[in-house]
C-alpha cells in the first residue's frame, strides 16, 4: 500500500533497510570478503583516476626503443615492454578498460537475461518451454567459441567484444533468474497483484525481480570474474582490444615472446587478471552467505 502522494510507508522502507543492514552486518563477519571488497575497491579506485595516477600519452602508448625490456626500478616499477613502455602505466590504464568490459558485459547480460528468464518462471508452460530450449541451444556451444565466432563475424573491438561476452553469458544468468523466480512466483503478494488487475510486467518488475535480488546479485558479481578472464582470453589471442590501448590480456599477449629475457612484462598483467577475478570470486562467496545464511552449511 501507498500514502497519499505515492511512497511507500516509512515501516516499510525502514525494513528494507534493515534488512541491507542485516546483510551488510554478516558480510562484515566474513574476513576474506571484506578483504576482497577493499582489493577490488582499489582497483575500482585505480581505474577512476587512471589519468590521475599516469599520463596516457606519455607513459601508455609513447614507445622510447632505448629503454625496451628494462626490469622493475623506481623510474619503471614493473619494468618496461618491447617498445620501452611503462608497463605499470599500461596496467594501470588497462584496469579501466578490463573493468568496463566486465561490468558492461555483466550489466547487458543480467537485463536481457532478466527479461528471459523472469518470463520463463512467470509463465512457464509453453513460454518457458521455447525460452528454455532456445537458452539449451546457446548453453551447447562452449561459451569461449560463441565468443570467438561473433568476434570473428563482426570483427575485433572493444565494442564487438563486449557483445560477444554478452550473449555467451546471458543462458547462465537466465537459469539462475528463472530457477529464483519460480520459487517467488506463487508467493501471496504475487497473487494479490494478479487478484488487483496489475500487468504481469508490473508485477514481474516490481515484485518477482526484487524478491529474487539475492541470487542475481551474487551471480553477477562472481560473473564479473568470469567475463574479465574471458576478454582477457580473447585479448590475447588478438581477437579483443586492438594495440596499442592497453587491456590486461593483450599486455600479456605482446609480453608473451619476451618472457626469457623479462618475465616481468607477462607477471604483472598475468597478477592484474588473477587479483581481480580472486576478490571477486571470493566476494560473491562472501555475499552468498550474507544473503542466505543457510546456504553457508
């Protein structure tokens, strides 16, 4: 119900807040999900204010041949490539744009995999039946060869390969939402909202897909991992981000045939990609048991 001019009554905001304040209260419990969380919000931080940090220009794409496959030093902390870049500044650099590929490919899969998989549970029957079957089609092919293939069709970019990552994972995610769905869907406020003559779309949007928030949540978040290993993947074998901007994977790539004469330039990038997928990771187990207690036994 809803007061006069349309807000929700404060006893109801108020425990939904409590119960954000519930999660947040056990998520702090668990060491390495707050230990995860403060990595990635280094990383996050990193990305952010890359141009703060090191200036693109100069230190990012400027070769200097002089100083090519230089080691770690305090003029160079991680060293330098086979064209005397900062390998520190292209990492840098490349946390953003490996961020906006996890976090975009994530963000386009949860919405059209929401739609999907929200209908799926909604109506089942038949509609379930064709969304299922189309997402079994798509699930048979390994998600890194639908990847490939669409880079391949439409070329490789930044652009192409968020799509690419985009539809690889949107079966994942529609399994998960439509599987939490149909546990929320015969719920009493459900029923109410069908009862009153709301649109299924209304009901689905305000009060299926709220209610199966917490799977959602840590789906996605353990999925940002996954999408940067993929682009990374891609990346490197030159299907991805084109040089000279930097992205972790192709860094790794161009160090690949440098690494007997300087390990460095494949470590540091190789670090990059395993120190954010790891929070991550390790940050989704944690809200997993924040968000669902039992689930932690």
């Amino acid at each position: 119900m809803k007061d006069k001019k349309g807000n929700e009554p404060a006893a109801k905001t108020r425990k939904k807040a409590g119960l954000w304040s519930e999660v947040w209260r056990r998520l702090k419990k668990s060491k390495p999900a707050m230990i995860a969380l403060v990595v990635f919000i280094i990383i996050v931080l990193v990305a952010v204010f890359e141009d703060v940090i090191c200036d693109y220009d100069t230190k990012v794409i400027a070769q200097n041949l002089s100083q090519r496959l230089q080691g770690p030093s305090s003029q160079h902390w991680f060293g330098t490539d086979g064209y005397g870049r900062d390998l520190f500044a292209r990492i840098v650099h490349g946390a953003r744009v490996s961020l906006l590929i996890g976090l975009g490919a994530t963000v386009g899969s949860v919405i059209f995999a929401g739609l999907l998989g929200a209908s799926a549970g909604y109506y089942s029957g038949r509609v379930d039946n064709i969304i299922m079957r189309i997402m079994d089609v798509v699930t048979a092919i390994p998600g890194i060869l639908l990847s490939l293939a669409v880079v391949s069709a439409l070329g490789p970019s930044m652009g192409n390969l968020l799509i690419a990552i985009t539809v690889g994972r949107i079966p994942i995610f529609a399994r998960v939402i439509r599987s939490t769905v149909l546990t929320v869907v015969d719920q009493e406020y459900v029923e109410a909202g069908r009862a009153c003559g709301a649109r299924d779309f209304h009901i689905i949007v305000k009060h299926v897909l709220p209610n199966a928030i917490g799977p959602i949540i840590i789906q996605a978040t353990m999925g940002v991992g996954g999408m940067i290993l993929m682009a990374a993947g891609l990346s490197y074998i030159g299907l991805g981000v084109q040089p000279p901007a930097p992205e972790w994977g192709s860094i790794l790539s161009e160090g690949r045939e440098y690494m007997r004469y300087n390990a460095a330039s494949t470590i540091f990038p190789g670090l990059a990609i395993v120190i954010t997928s790891l929070s991550l990771n390790v940050l989704g187990d944690g809200l997993r048991d924040a968000l669902d207690p039992k689930l932690k036994t």
